[in-house]
C-alpha cells in the first residue's frame, strides 16, 4: 500500500506527466485535477476563464478539492495555482505527502511553446518575460513546500524517479518552509517534527549533501550527531562532525581556528556544505567558519534551542566574541536553508526552553498580536508537543523573515527586532550574566512598554498585560541587582546610543513597535526604579567569563 502522493508546481514543470508516470509505475489511480474540474464543466480550462472568469475557475476548483475527501492510493496533480488556497492546500495536505516541481523559467517557457494548448493564466505560447515574472510573482508559495524536485535538466521519467526517492525518504515529515528574503536570492526555514532524521534527503533535493561537516557542540552532539550524520550519508554525503565544548564560553577566536583545521582534515572544498547542529553559539561560530573559510562555504543552519529556532538561524548574522565585548567579530552570511525540528526541544534544558518564549514573545509584539493572544490563551506547549510548538516557531520565525528581507544588512528597520534588548544587554552585562538572557529580555520587554507610556508611545496597560502573560510563562517582569543608575552607565556604553540621548525600540501597542531615538535618561532611570525589586531573585546561572 502506497498511499497517496501529492504533486504539485508551476504548470510547465511537469506535474500531469510526472503525476502520471508514478500512478503507472506503483499500480495507484491517477487523479489530475484540471482534467476533474475540465469534465465536470463540459469545457477546457480557457473556456471556464474566459465564461466564468478567474473567480469561477478557483470556486470549481476548490469545490473540486475538497470532493477528494475520499481518495486512496491515488497520485494527485494539482493545478498550477491550486495550493494558493489555503483550505485547498490544508485538504490537500492531509491527504499525502506533498511534492513540489519547480524549473527555470527558460525550461517552463520552451514546454508551453512546445505545447501548443491554451493556457488561461499565460495565454498561448508566453515569452519568457512573462514567465519569468509569474514565477516570481508566486515563488513564496512554491518555495513554501519542504519536498521539491527541479525537473529543469530531467525528463519527467527521471523526474518521477526523483520525486519517488524524495518521499521514500522523508514523506513523513509533515513540515512546511517559511521563505526568507536575502540579498542571496533567499532561503526557506523548513519547520516540522521529524525532520532531524530527514536531514539528508532534504539537503540532497537542493544539490547541498556531497561533502558536509556537521558543526556541533557536545550536548547536542551526543544527543543529535549521529542522526543527523546516519541522515546524510543516507543520502550519499561525504560526512565529518566536529564538536567543540558548549556553552557561551567556546564562542570565541579559537574555537574557529580548531573548526577551521578540522575542515582541512576533513577534505572540505569550496562546494561543500558546513551544517549548524545546534543552539545560538554554534550557529553564530560555524556561520562564522562557514562565511570565511576558503571564503565561504555553503551553510545549513539545524538550530536546537528555541532560541536559534525563533531568532539566531534566520537572518544571517554570524560571530564570536572578543575578551572585549560579545560578538565584536563576524560576517553576514545568509544560511542556504534552514532545517528546524522542534522535536528535539524535548531534551532541552527547561531554563533554556523557558529562555527561549522571551524571544517567542518579542516576535510576537513587533509583528503578530495574535501570536501573543494564543500565548495569553494556551501558554506554552508541553516540551514533547512538537506540532504545537511548530506552529508557534513557524509564526515567530515569520516576523522576523518580514524583518530581515526589508533589511537584510540591518541599516534601518532590522533595528525593532532589539525590543527589550537595551535593557536586557544593560542588566546581562552588570551583573556578570548572573541574569540569564531569556529572563533578562522578558524584564526589558516590561521596561520598554513602561518606558514607551511614561513617554506617552503607548497605553499605560500594555506593561501590565505583557507583564502578566510573560509571568505566565515562567519568565521575570522585575529584577534584582544594580541600581538604575549603574544599568544606564552600562546602556550609554553600548552602540545603542546617539547624540547624548538614549535610543530604545518601544511598543506602540502589540504589533506597532518603532525607534525612538530621544528618550530622556531621567524616564529610563524612573522605569527602572519602578522594576527593581531586591525581593526577587536572579536565577542564578554561571558566570560565563
Ligand atoms: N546570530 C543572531 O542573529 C543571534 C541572535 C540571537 C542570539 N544569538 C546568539 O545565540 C547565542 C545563544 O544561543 P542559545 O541560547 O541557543 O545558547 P547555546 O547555543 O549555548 O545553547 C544553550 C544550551 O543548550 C544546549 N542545547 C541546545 N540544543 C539542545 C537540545 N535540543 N537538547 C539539549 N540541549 C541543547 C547547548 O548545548 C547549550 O548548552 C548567544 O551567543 C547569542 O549571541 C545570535
């Protein structure tokens, strides 16, 4: 029993013939649905356009999807646009793993010119401008899917041999990709349970599994580095691992000399792969190695720790610190793809996991209220419901792609994904990082909400109703340690600072958060004043210096 196999793509990719050429090959029913919506009108696609216009075509063809219900064992061709309803797509998805054929534009333009029917969208025989620019209009939605099969240079029969491979080995995965714009033509962060053991065929679709290095730390290692390396070479990869210690502590200039001489040991060449397997430190350091060595490499960020699944893996800032300060070393480099598995927050620490929802809830303020009404709601997922929690990355993740495709070398508007980090970094920094960042972010979320009331950017509620769902989560909402005065000395030392006057990011309201760049040191001293409660007791982590 085979099931039933989605197949999906730009017309011109080959769907009805690849769809076809698998029904034929596993002995299941084929099911092409413009053929179905063709013969339930009595009329070619072009007549339902041109009768019923395109709003008729879509309203039969959801009507069509969702009489599919009951379909087993079938190979399904959708349409070309088809996914782009999202009750569609969720029917769709449900019933079977989904493919995804995608092909340049030259390759879509010389199989429609070679074919000589009609196309609604394109009309007959469509230059390559045209193509060119629906691809792009609709890339978003085609790169939204994990499982994806260039059939540009393959013959369908080659193709089908592909798309067979592709879901053989990673068909259970249920995950979906979330595109992120980049000056380097972009990448998807591909989020679902499971796909630590997909690692390989996932890299293999997008040609990036010949010679790869894990770059790990030994936590994760012994808990992930063999399934991911057993992944990979799975899929035929040369594969190294390296780990180095964990911790903030490894995130340094030796640390990436010992990585850069294990990828010489290990015969990486400037077409090889270097993934991230980890949490924040090992994304930043092996982004770092993989942005510099042989002047960069290809990367994969696998981040570990919510905090890298919300923040660190997407966005393409890499580094290590300095005896300095944190991060004074480092390069953009935007990942290639980024593979994220909640299931593995199962074994992460709870203080790391309760950590990481500070950064959940910043996402959730600069763009997605309704994010933060489901935190409010629900709180956080128990560790093990990696579904839900793949929901909840997914939503966050795609606050800050929005972000960092407007701003990718973070010259303007990046600068909101700071919210709470002033005072976060100020109280870090004061106390020896006896206040973990997570907890640290949580109390600066509070202080920039009063901050933002008391200078009269928000209602005087907004601190309290953030207050009392971070609270919720485990998190602080007031802190223990320096005096205001201390912690804004500490603030005026950071670059964060312009012209004598204090900038700070400030919520408006949830989902309205801008830079405010002449905050008066007085008010921030009073906000602080207000949040400092000698009661309430740092949680106490190791110093890291
Ligand atoms: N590049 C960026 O845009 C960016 C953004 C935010 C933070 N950062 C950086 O990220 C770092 C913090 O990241 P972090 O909080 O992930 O710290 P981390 O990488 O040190 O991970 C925290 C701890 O959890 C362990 N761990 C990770 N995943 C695990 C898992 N699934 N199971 C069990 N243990 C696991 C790690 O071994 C480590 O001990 C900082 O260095 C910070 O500067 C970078």
């Amino acid at each position: 029993v085979f099931g039933n196999l989605v197949v999906t793509g730009m017309m011109g990719t080959g769907k009805s013939a690849v769809a076809s050429l698998i029904a034929t090959e596993t002995g299941r029913d084929l099911v092409d649905l413009d053929d179905r919506i063709e013969a339930g009108a009595g009329a070619s696609a072009a007549e339902i356009f041109a009768s019923e216009g395109e709003d008729g075509f879509r309203d039969r063809e959801r009507a069509a999807v969702s009489e599919l219900g009951r379909v087993r064992d079938s190979v399904i061709a959708t349409g070309g646009w088809t996914m782009a309803d999202d009750e569609s797509r969720a029917t769709l998805e449900s019933l079977g793993p989904v493919v995804c054929l995608v092909a340049s534009a030259e390759a879509v333009a010389g199989r429609l010119a070679a074919d000589a029917r009609e196309r609604p969208v394109l009309g007959s025989a469509p230059d390559l401008a045209r193509v060119e620019s629906l691809i792009g209009r609709r890339r978003s939605t085609y790169d939204s899917f994990v499982l994806q099969v260039d059939t540009t240079a393959r013959t369908a029969r080659e193709s089908a041999a592909e798309v067979q491979a592709l879901v053989e080995s990673a068909g259970s995965v249920a995950a979906s990709a979330i595109p992120v714009a980049s000056p380097t033509g972009g990448y998807r962060d591909v989020v679902g349970s499971g796909l630590l053991d997909a690692i390989g065929p996932v890299l293999s679709a997008v040609g990036l599994a010949e010679r790869v290095a894990i770059v790990t730390d030994d936590n994760v290692n012994a808990l992930y580095g063999a399934k991911a390396m057993h992944s990979l070479e799975g899929a035929g990869a040369v594969t190294a691992r390296v780990e180095f210690p964990a911790g903030e502590a490894s995130k340094n200039l030796s640390t990436v000399g010992d990585l850069y001489n294990a990828l010489v040991a290990a015969g990486l060449d400037r077409t090889s792969t270097v993934v991230a397997l980890g949490g924040g430190v090992v994304g930043d350091a092996a982004g770092f190695v993989a942005a510099t060595y042989l002047r960069g490499l290809s990367l994969v960020q696998v981040p570990t720790s919510l905090l890298a699944m919300v923040d660190s893996s997407v966005g393409g800032k890499t580094g290590v610190n300095l005896p300095a300060g944190k991060n004074l070393v480092g390069a953009f480099k935007h990942p290639d793809l980024v593979i994220t598995d909640p299931s593995a927050l199962r074994t992460l620490p709870p203080e790391e996991l309760t950590g990481g929802m500070a950064e959940v809830v910043k996402a959730a303020v600069i763009g997605d209220p309704e994010l933060l009404a489901q935190l409010e709601d629900r709180g956080a997922p128990d560790r093990d419901r990696a579904d839900d929690w793949a929901r909840i990355i997914r939503r966050a993740v795609a606050v800050k792609a929005q972000i960092v495709g407007e701003d990718p070398g973070e010259l303007g508007r990046r600068v909101v994904l700071n919210l709470g980090h002033t005072f976060a970094h100020a109280l870090e920094h004061a106390t020896g990082h006896r206040i973990a960042h997570g907890p640290a972010v949580s109390v600066g979320l509070v202080a920039a909400a009063r901050l933002a009331a008391r200078t009269g950017y928000a209602q005087e509620d907004l601190a309290e109703h953030l207050g009392r769902i971070l609270r919720h989560l485990g998190l602080p909402t007031r802190y223990a340690g320096p005096e205001p005065e201390a912690l804004v000395r500490s603030m005026q030392a950071d670059k964060k600072r312009e012209r004598g006057n204090l900038r700070f990011v400030l919520p408006a309201a949830v989902g309205d958060v801008a830079l405010v760049t002449d905050v008066a040191e007085s008010d921030v001293i009073a906000v602080l004043g207000e949040l400092r409660d000698p009661a309430s007791m740092p949680p106490t982590v190791p110093d890291p210096e």
